[in-house]
C-alpha cells in the first residue's frame, strides 16, 4: 500500500534539531507577533478563504498574485472563493463589515497564520506561506508609518538578526500618481516589449518597474522614477517618515526602484532583505494604501501595514546561525519504576503542570535505561525517578539532566520545590 506525502511546495514544521524544528517557527511567529503587541494592535483571526473578487479588487487584477498565483475554485454552491493570499484586503473588508472604524481610530489590527500561493516551489518559495502581519487603518499620519516599520525592526532585532537592511520609497498619492503614470507609459511606448508585457504596462505600468528578467530590466534603466515626481503632499509624507525612522534609530536605505507585488499601494512602500536567503531574499514588507478601504465598499480611510514571511525569517537566522530557542518539549521527565509509582508520579506529573510546569511522563512500562533515553531526548532539565525503596521512605529521586547529579526529596515537597527551581 502507498503512503502519503505532504502537498509540494509545503513546509512542515515538527519537534526536531534540524531546520524544520516546530520550536523554532513558534519563536519566530510568536516573537514578531509579540512586537506589533506592545505597540497596541489587537488580534483579528481573519477566514482562510474569501469571496474571490475581494482579492480581483482589492490587490489588483494584473498583478501575478491574482493573475497566476491564487488558489481558486468554486465551492459547492458554485460560488467562486480563494484561499487567502494575502492579509490586508482580508482585514479591510472585516473592518468594513464589522464597522471597526466606529471604535476609534487608529484601528490597530495584527494577525498570524497560513496564506496560499501557487508558485514554483524553491527555498524561500511555498505554496503555504506563513506570515505574522499587522495592518493600522484610520489616520494619514507619517508617525505611524514609522510605527509599522520600526514594529518590524524591532521583531527581526529580538530574535538577534542583523544581516538584513530595510529598503523604502515612496509610491506618491492621488495628485503624483496620474502625471507619473502618463510619463512612464510615453517611456515604456519607445520600448521593444513583448505583447504580454505591453499588455500589463496598459493596466499598470509601475508593473513592468517590477519585471525580474535580465532583459527587461536592462530596458527600464532610464526609466523615470515616481520618487522624482512626487507632489508637494506627498514629498512631506516622506520625508516626515524618514525623519521619524532617524529619531527611532532604524537604518534604511532609499530604493526608488522599488515596486511591492500589489497594487495598492501609495506613498510609504518598504521592504526588509536578507542576502543571506538566496534569490528569496525578502524577509517581510509593506506599505501605505491610501485608497483600499474605499474601493473594498468602505469609507475613505488610509491604512498602512506589513507582512512578515515567518518561514522566510526562519531560514534568515539559520544564515546567521541563530538558534534563541529551545528545543525542549518539557522541563520534567517522570520515569516511574512500577504500577504503584506510576500511580503516583501521574499525580506528580499534574500538579507540577498546574503549577505551570511542562511535564511529560514514561508511558507503556519502559525500564530505566529506556526511560533516562526518552527523558533525555525530550530535553528536559530534571528527571523524577521513583522506585519501590523510594515510595517506602517517601521520597522521589531527582536528576539534573544536565550534571547528571541525583539527590533525594520528599515526595511531599518535591512540586513546590520543582516549580521554584524551574520558575
């Protein structure tokens, strides 16, 4: 008989040493979540899958996201849903349905979980991506640009990355963008495009600025840049966020080439590298979308966000060799030697997980040998080893895993005296 096999392009993550240490994407995922935390955002749990114009209208019917990438299928009231590739048109539609924006504004929302692309498979590169994002909606306010950004930072800084930098620009607002586009579509017109590429500089020509091939970019050398031709409102919304990036001591570097993957987009855009993932070398990224919320059916309100590859990050501190987490699945390690003290490190075992300890315990009748292996093996710093003399003097043997030293505590006392050793 087959086995089976996880979907491709799919990471796994389970408890293990190596790259694929479940430890290792909790840290990173709850560390970068733990960040947009402090800053106010509170939690959305966003649906896995959306009606499929949200995402046509909402990131933009040419870009590869939607034209190539997404999940689709009709489910089984032939109604047309997409597995989520991204979290921001999710979140803008939930505070349109919800009337989040009623409650005060900033509305301050981070959210974690699976996101769906069809692409083709490579490090860096899933079908399944994880993300940690955050998304604030309601105020036009440089500061909170700088906020979101410095969100970021300060989340790849407490899991000890530095071989990464931060690349940012600016899309321009309502009153740059018009003259811009015509300016790039007379430069593109002059070019020898292939007639998809024409096709996509039609709908949106800052697409092309995005174009990866060698060729293309070769062509686009001389193109003009949205950063030299932004309006006066816009030019000070940029500068402002630069000037707050400096007063919070986040370094970055001016892109002006820079076009995100969606379309929606406007003034502050910005992206986290790290050259050590390879051709995927995009950690996380973001921006302002000064239009969204209206064109999703919602009222006029900016917003501004990120969302951060969680897997991405993972490999970033593997490239750095950082590893600030713990692989152990529990503290303590039971090991009973017998029916009746099996019994009783059962009770042990759950008054030290009251107590907020993480326990675990040698099932199935295993002998010392084999127990001191799994207790080992799960990591955990002590070993509760109790026998038939111990249960008759009333003590229980305690291992420092680590020293490998043993001494005995009353069985009465040891919990308390556990908990406090390991708080």
């Amino acid at each position: 008989m087959s086995t089976f096999s996880a979907p491709k392009g799919i990471p796994e993550y389970y408890p293990s040493d190596g790259g694929s240490s479940s430890a290792g994407f909790v840290h990173v995922r709850d560390t970068l979540s733990a960040a947009a935390e402090r800053a106010g955002y509170g939690y959305i749990e966003l649906p896995v899958f959306e009606d499929t114009g949200l995402y046509a209208r909402g990131v933009g019917e040419s870009t590869d996201v939607v034209s190539k990438e997404m999940y689709t299928f009709a489910d089984r009231g032939e109604r047309s849903v997409t597995l989520r590739p991204e979290g921001t048109a999710g979140v803008v539609r939930a505070v349109i349905e919800h009337h989040l924006d009623k409650q005060g504004l900033p509305v301050k929302l981070r959210y974690a979980g699976p996101f769906f692309r069809y692409e083709r498979p490579q490090a860096g590169r899933y079908r399944q991506l994880q993300q940690v994002g955050i998304e604030a909606i309601g105020a036009d306010d440089p500061a909170l640009d700088a906020e979101a950004i410095a969100i970021a930072d300060e989340g790849f800084r407490a899991l000890g990355l530095r071989g990464y930098r931060l690349e940012l620009t600016s899309l321009g607002d309502a009153a740059s963008r018009p003259a811009y586009r015509a300016l790039l579509q007379d430069f593109l017109a002059g070019l020898d495009l292939d007639e998809a590429t024409r096709a996509r500089a039609e709908i949106n020509p800052l697409r092309v600025l995005d174009d990866k091939r060698p060729e293309v970019r070769t062509l686009m050398l001389d193109a003009p840049l949205l950063l030299d031709h932004l309006s006066p409102e816009a030019q000070a919304h940029h500068e402002a966020v630069l000037g707050h990036l400096d007063d919070l001591g986040v370094a970055y570097t001016i892109n002006p080439r820079m076009v995100r993957g969606l379309d929606y987009y406007t003034k502050t855009t910005f992206e986290f590298v790290h050259d050590g993932l390879g051709a995927q070398s995009g950690i996380g990224g973001g921006g302002r979308y000064d239009g969204l919320m209206a064109t999703l059916g919602g009222p006029q309100l900016s917003g501004v966000g990120f969302g951060i590859g969680v897997d991405r990050t993972l490999l970033a501190c593997a490239a750095e060799g950082l590893q600030p987490w713990s692989a152990a699945r529990v503290e303590v390690f039971c090991v009973p030697l017998g029916d009746e003290a099996r019994r009783r490190l059962v009770t042990v075992a759950g008054a030290l997980r009251a107590a907020g300890v993480r326990v675990d315990l040698a099932y199935g009748g295993r002998g010392l040998k084999g127990a001191m292996k799994s207790a080992d093996r799960s990591g955990a710093r002590y070993a509760l080893v109790l026998g038939e003399r111990d249960m008759e003097s009333g003590t229980v043997g305690v291992k420092d895993l680590a020293s490998g030293d043993q001494r005995s505590v009353p069985l009465e006392s040891v919990v308390t005296e556990l908990a406090s050793l390991l708080a």
